[in-house]
C-alpha cells in the first residue's frame, strides 16, 4: 500500500559503505543498532565514533507516522513552512478519536459526526502535501505501519510514544513531538542523543500458554517502567528468531513502558515471511541482498557483554504467563496461585468485570487467532463467559482477514462487542460508565501497553491488569484474576469440570490476507490546488499565525508569571484529559497553560498574583491581562522543568499567551529545545541559590540581550517591588543557528524564510 520500495532500495544501496566505515570508525564489530543509527547519519557517510548516551547526533529518518491527535498541532506548524510537500514519506492515522461504545459501525459513524472537521481537515491538509492518509476505521497507526511501512534496517519517527512498534520489523522506530515530526517534514535533520545499548538474549522457545506478551511483561518486572531509559534493546538469540515477527512487534511495543527510546529485532525468517504475506515480497527481496547488514555483526552476539552496555538474559522455556499490574506495566505476578495471594493482600477485586482484546500492541492475526481458540474452547466445552469481551482488531485489513476465516465470528458467538479497528478503550475511549469519577471499584484484564489508573475507561478505581491475549480469554471466560489455565478447571453449564487445552493459532493467515478496502487515500500527485479549510469559528481547530520576534526592548520589564515549585512536567504546563479535544485550537488549549504547576509563594496550582491588580487569579487570564497590555513575562522553575512527553504545546502555549523566557534551574532536554524551537528564551539559572532571589512582584530587565551569543550568560536585573535589586547571570545552550530562530521568532519562520529565498 504505497510503500517507497524506491526509497528502501536508495537506504540499503548506502547501507555498507555507511555500516563498514562505522565499523572501521568504532573500531569493532558493531550492534544492530548502532548499524542503523551510522547509516542514517543527516551527513550521510560516517566520519568520527558518537559516545553512547552523551551525544548529540543529527539523523535522517527514512518515514514519519501521525496519529490523529497530535497530528493536527504538528500539521498545523507544517503549513507554516511554506513547503509545498513533504521532504520525507509521512503518513497520518485516524485511530485516537473514536469512542468504543456500542460497536464498530454505530461507533465509527459517531465518530465521523462528532469529529468531522478534524478528520477532514487531516484529510485535506494530507492531500495538498504529498502526505498518505487512513481514514478512521482503517486501523491502529502501529499495526497500520507494520503491515504497509516498516522494513528492516529502517529508521522512523512518529508522533506517538508507540512507534516503537515497528522494531518488530527490525526498524530503529521512535515516538517523538510534533514538533520534531514538522522538522524532518520540512527537511531539517532530527537530533538525537546517541542511544546507550541494551542487549536481550533471548534463549529456549515459548510453548504452551506464553506468549511475546510475556517476554516483555518480563523485561518489564526486570528493568522497571525507568530501566530502558536513554537506550535502545535490541533483542538477540535463538529464541528471538522463533518470535514470529508480530510477536517481536508487541514486544518492542511496549518497550515503551520502560523508557526505551526504542527496541529492535535483527532481520531474520519470520520478518522475510511477513513482508512476502502483507504484499511486500520486493522488500523482502532487496533485504535479503543486504542481510548481513540487517543483524549485528557474529561477533556481538556471540560475547554481547563486550558490546551492549548491559545485558540480560531470559530462558524463554522456563517463562510463564504474567499479569502486570494494576495501575503500572512493570508489576509482575505470575498467573494462578501468586495472583490469590497478592490480589487478597492488596485487596484488588478479585472478579474480572471485562477482558478487552486489542490496541496497538496486540491485536495481530496471530493474537486474534490465539485468543479465538480459547473462546472456540469455552464454546465447544459449553462454559458460559463471565466477563464481557471487547475486541479491537488492529487493522481493516486483520478484520477482515479474521472475519472471513470465522474468528471473529467465535468471539461474536460469546457475544463479544467488536469494536472499530482503531485505539478505543487503549487511550480512554470507552463509554463504559456515564460517571466514571464515581464509578466502582473493580478488575480487567486487557492485551494493551499502559494502565495506569483511568486510562482505560476514566475511572479510578477500575484495577487493569496486562497480559497476552490468550491470558486475557481464558481470564474473562473464568471471570477470576487468579485463574490459571493451566491447571485449574471450570464447571460447565452441564455441571461439568472442564480444563482448557493451550491455544493455538495461525502466526499469518493460511489462506492470506485480504481486505475490500484498506481505508487508505492517496494524496495528490500535484497538491497545489487542494484547499484547507478551517471554520475561524471552530472550537477545535485554529489556523496558525507566525509568533512575531520578541524584541530587545520588550525583555526590559518584563513580569513575573509563576514562581513554579518542584515538579513541573509538560502535564503540568499543559494539561491532557479533556483538554486533548483543543490539541488542534492553540487560543483554546492555551487555557490551561501552567494550571498544573504549584505557585511557590502559597503552594496552590492556578492562583497566582496579577501584578497589574494585585488579585489572585488564574495562570492563563493574569498572562492574557499582561498580553493585553503588551507586556512580557517570564515563568521561573525548579530542576528537570518540563520532564515528561515531548508534547510542543507545552512550549507553544505559553509563547502564544507572551511568555517571553523561561528561567529554572535545570531542563528536560526535549521541552528546552521546544522553547527554543518557538522563537523564547529558555534558560538556567548559573547558580542555583538565585531561584530563591525571586520573590512574587518581581520585575526583569535582560540588560545584554542585544548581545545574546553562543556560550555566553545573559545577565538579568531584577528588580523586587521595594525597589531593591539583584543581578544575576542565566546560562543557555543557544547555538548560532538557535539564536537564529529566536531571533525570526521560531524555527519554523526560518524554514519559511530560507524557503522564500
Ligand atoms: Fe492507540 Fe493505545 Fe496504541 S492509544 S496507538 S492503541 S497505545
């Protein structure tokens, strides 16, 4: 389906000249990924050796997937470039908006309605800029990508944490920000820190009831959701080639739920088996010429302690099915006796109110196959369901397949609600209760990545527990969280005892995939003419204008907004929940600018000291009072000061409501450069005791900002309202071409400029 085979011919053409100057470079045998990241330099062939976690690297990515959600902020910030297409194959994906209620038709056509303008805006801005779009209902943009997109030896970026998805197919795959998405669109490199190694030998066979799912629930419990942090895994050993390749998919998926930048799979039989059965036998074709360079080198594998900067192992014939959770991915329990214990200890419910089959991590044929054997065993074995089934089937394309070989059917038969081939319950789109905030406590078990409290179903007392499809069947046909399929039985609607046999499955469709219609839409070859249409009186969607340059002269007076204390993350800059239906209105969303942050002068969020009345209010409306007079201000803050998502709203909100600088004491790195991306001042405090100079009306004078330079302070006035003074010194990492789009008023303006020329 529109794959650039052209595009992954021109990758592997480069591939060993790129990969054995690395070699030559590094000085030894080189990882998977290392191979993939060296060939992906923005400067093309390597020519020095990066330090693992240290630096800095700008790449070129190969292709960029959106999800509808944050698609339409880094559109947005796309049409400001004044490009008329994109510089890399993009795709955009309606899988986030839909809620999962009654069922996949009446679901959709809701949809359709409630969220027209912002499928049709996606759909015309997609068309005018060269961008393939899916339509809602055409499925979850991972499984979407694995099956159209991902090839080995590839590198991807995407607006969603779960990209990561597509190391299944032995692509180096990333969940980034919009705004590092509109970059590489635009044709800029995109920078990375030169990932640390992880290295996962993979050792026995999964049989039985285990499943992919419970590797990674696995390295889950080992590395904890922090462990991955800063690294990629690469997953290696005789027991990773018996993966299937949608297997490796879910387990690099929810490397996400350990920090990871990224997993990968070397290339080997099962991807080769994948890419002939979506279609894509030509890729598989060109991957075979360039195998070698698809894998690490023997070496690595052989003696990974030499190579990876840690190591771990797991006897894949020695795993068991786990349950991780509730409340977070990393919280292992074996399934059966263990889980009797801590449920009663904890004192989670014990019975299993809905198993839910699907989201981006799990919903394959395979996993549709394999869960379907166990439902055909409640059927034939006449055990009645005591939980309600959802299922998401991942893609138009598994649905179909599943539908016309009768699995779905089976699910259907335990009166199972089929859902849209789209996110649903995964990202809280579930109208499981008309309350949810007093809604009851209770258990479910589902085959997704994230539960944390409300995710699913917005209520906080629902416990979610993770666990491969199979685990999740046999648990919602038991209706108990400490069900074990293995050894204990059921009674039967005879009065009989009945045990399960363990699932099978199909690893790809016996008689192929089929689908009538993918829901896919080719975009114009000439665009031009394709018209975007917003309505200026949309509530959810808003035209952006071009942030003007913050002059010298407007950084004298300039305001305090907040004094943030402790944590401040980009959810407390910019809230999610509700407020995700703005993500495409930057005046609306703009709104819950910094009302999650803790004002330090009295310790409450979203009250702060208007300076021009005096009177407490609301973080957004005291800085529209300042805009409306013109005047700028600048937020303070602690350590690690916008940690959290790469969200760019978190930079472009404030900029839009005039803040001009941001002041703490240390960044996240990604929201650092989102501040300097949107034309502000981000900077740190040279010595930190200074954070406390600060007091509630303080006033700010930049006094060299006309000299603002690379690797020099700037020095700040402040001046407190007695009238008394300190002078202080803010660090910043600005370098030439940074000062440049502070200097335009963002990066975007001077991608638009260069363009002009
Ligand atoms: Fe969607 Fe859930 Fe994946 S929200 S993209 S199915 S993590």
């Amino acid at each position: 389906m529109a794959f650039d085979i052209d595009m992954i011919k021109g990758v592997y053409a480069n591939m060993a000249e790129r990969v054995d100057k690395a070699r030559e470079i590094v000085g030894k045998p080189l990882t998977l990924s290392e191979k993939i990241l060296y060939a992906h330099l923005w400067d093309g062939t390597p020519t020095k050796a990066f330090v693992r976690g240290k630096d800095y690297v700008d790449f070129a990515p190969d292709r960029i997937a959106c999800q509808d959600a944050t698609a339409q902020m880094a559109l947005l910030q796309f049409m400001q470039a004044g490009k008329p297409k994109v510089a890399v194959p993009t795709t955009v994906h309606c899988d986030h908006l839909i809620q999962a209620k009654s069922g996949a038709a009446a679901d959709l056509k809701t949809a359709n309605s409630t969220s027209a303008e912002v499928f049709d805006f996606l759909e015309s801005v997609s068309n005018k800029y060269g961008i393939g779009f899916w339509k809602p209902g055409a499925g979850i943009i991972h499984q979407v990508v694995l099956e159209n997109y991902a090839f080995p030896g590839g590198m991807m970026i995407g607006t969603d944490s779960h990209t990561v998805n597509a190391g299944g197919l032995g692509m180096v795959a990333i969940g980034v920000g919009g705004a590092d998405a509109v970059d590489v669109m635009a044709g800029m490199a995109w920078e990375l820190k030169f990932p640390k190694l992880i290295g996962v030998r993979l050792t026995g066979k999964i049989s039985g009831w285990t499943a992919p799912k419970d590797v990674i629930l696995k390295v889950a419990e080992i590395l904890t959701v922090k462990g991955g942090t800063g690294a990629i895994v690469e997953y290696f050993g005789p027991g990773a080639k018996a993966l299937s390749c949608t297997g490796k998919g879910t387990i690099c998926n929810m490397g996400a739920e350990i920090g990871a930048t990224t997993s990968t799979f070397g290339y080997d039989d099962s991807m080769e088996r994948y890419l002939r059965a979506t279609d894509r036998s030509d890729v598989a074709d060109a991957a075979n010429k360039v195998r070698e360079y698809l894998t690490a080198d023997e070496e690595v594998y052989a003696n990974p302690e030499q190579y990876f900067d840690q190591v771990i192992d797991i006897d894949l014939s020695k795993l068991n099915p786990l349950l991780n959770g509730p409340f977070t991915p990393d919280l292992s329990t074996p399934v059966g006796k263990e889980m009797t214990k801590k449920a009663t200890e904890n004192d989670w419910p014990m019975q299993v109110e809905w198993g839910l089959i699907g989201s981006c991590t799990n919903s394959s044929y395979e996993d549709l196959s394999r869960a379907s054997s166990i439902a055909q065993q409640a059927l034939d074995k006449k055990l009645k369901t005591k939980a309600e089934f959802g299922i998401n089937p991942g893609s138009e394309q598994v649905r179909f397949t599943a539908e016309r070989d009768g699995i779905l059917g089976i699910f259907e038969k335990l009166d199972a609600k089929i859902f849209t081939n789209a996110c649903g319950p995964c990202i809280g789109q579930w109208a499981r209760y008309s309350d949810p905030k007093n809604a009851p406590k209770n258990s479910i078990v589902h085959s997704f990545n994230r539960n944390f409290a409300k995710r699913a179903d917005g209520n906080p007392n629902t416990h979610a527990f993770v666990a491969s499809p199979e685990i999740t069947a046999a648990i919602a046909i038991a209706g108990r969280l400490d069900f074990n399929p293995m050894t204990d039985t059921l009674i039967n609607e005879d009065g009989e005892e009945v045990r399960f046999e363990e699932p099978t499955g199909w690893e790809l469709p016996p008689k192929g995939f089929e689908v009538e219609d993918a829901g896919y839409l080719a975009p114009k070859e000439d665009g031009s003419s394709v018209k975007v249409v917003v309505d200026p009186t949309s509530e959810r969607l808003q035209l952006l204008d071009p942030f003007e340059p913050i002059q010298n002269e407007s950084l004298q007076n300039v305001k305090l907004l907040i004094k943030a204390f402790g944590k401040c993350t980009t959810d407390h800059i910019s809230m999610a929940g509700p407020w995700l239906r703005f993500r495409g209105h930057l005046d609306n969303i703009a709104n819950n600018t910094l009302i999650g942050a803790v004002n330090a002068f009295n310790q409450k969020t979203n009250l702060v000291k208007n300076q021009l009345t005096g009177e407490y209010e609301g973080v957004p409306d005291t800085q529209r009072a300042y805009k409306a007079k013109g005047i700028k201000s600048m937020v303070v803050g602690d350590h690690n000061y916008g940690e959290g998502s790469s969200r760019e709203h978190a930079a472009m909100q404030p900029r839009h409501l005039g803040v001009a600088a941001v002041l703490v004491k240390s960044f996240a790195r990604i929201h650092e450069t989102n501040l300097k991306k949107q034309g502000m001042l981000a900077l740190t405090f040279a010595n930190e005791n200074d954070y406390e100079l600060i007091q509630e009306d303080d006033i700010f004078n930049f006094v060299d900002i006309a000299d603002f330079a690379p690797d020099t302070p700037l020095t700040i006035e402040i001046v407190h309202a007695d009238g008394s003074k300190d002078t202080i010194k803010a660090n910043h990492t600005y370098n030439d071409a940074q000062i440049g789009w502070f200097r335009e008023g963002s990066a975007l303006n001077v991608i638009k400029k260069q363009n002009a020329a």
